[in-house]
C-alpha cells in the first residue's frame, strides 16, 4: 500500500502554546506524583523553560537540582524532588 503525505504546517493546532500551569496546578492540588521530563534540545520548552515554568509553582524543594544517572552511572539528565 502507497501513501502520500502532505504538509501541515496550515493545518497544525495552535493551542500548543497555551500555558499548561493550571492543569499542573490542579494535578498538584489532588496530590498526585508527577515526573517533568524534557529533553535536553527540545525545540518548544528547552531545559532552561522547563526549569523555569517549574519554578513559578513555588513548590517546597526536598532535594535540589542535581545529576540523574543511568543504571550503569552515565549522566542522562537533572533532577530535583518536592514534597
């Protein structure tokens, strides 16, 4: 079977560049764990965005930033936790 593909970029959602703070907020608010992953050349929220837009939750950090590591000790990226 053959398929063709078109572009879409005139087709695309534009509402993925609305805050998505309030459905966090309300996540956090019904105590439920979370994992933010981003990855480190991510074209829309790089590291730094994501760091940032965390930090505007001003939640009570338990452990602050540091490495996260592989099961064989690589450094695969950054973590913190919150209660």
């Amino acid at each position: 079977m053959q398929r063709s593909f078109k572009p879409c970029a005139l087709k695309c959602r534009l509402d993925v560049f609305k805050s998505m703070l309030p459905v966090y907020k309300k996540l956090l608010d019904a105590k439920l764990d979370m994992l933010v992953f981003s990855g480190d050349i991510d074209g829309i929220v790089p590291l730094i965005g994501t760091r940032r837009w965390i930090n505007t939750l001003d939640l009570k950090v338990k452990v602050p930033w540091r490495p996260w590591y592989t099961a064989s000790g690589a450094i695969c990226g950054a973590c913190r936790s919150t209660l």
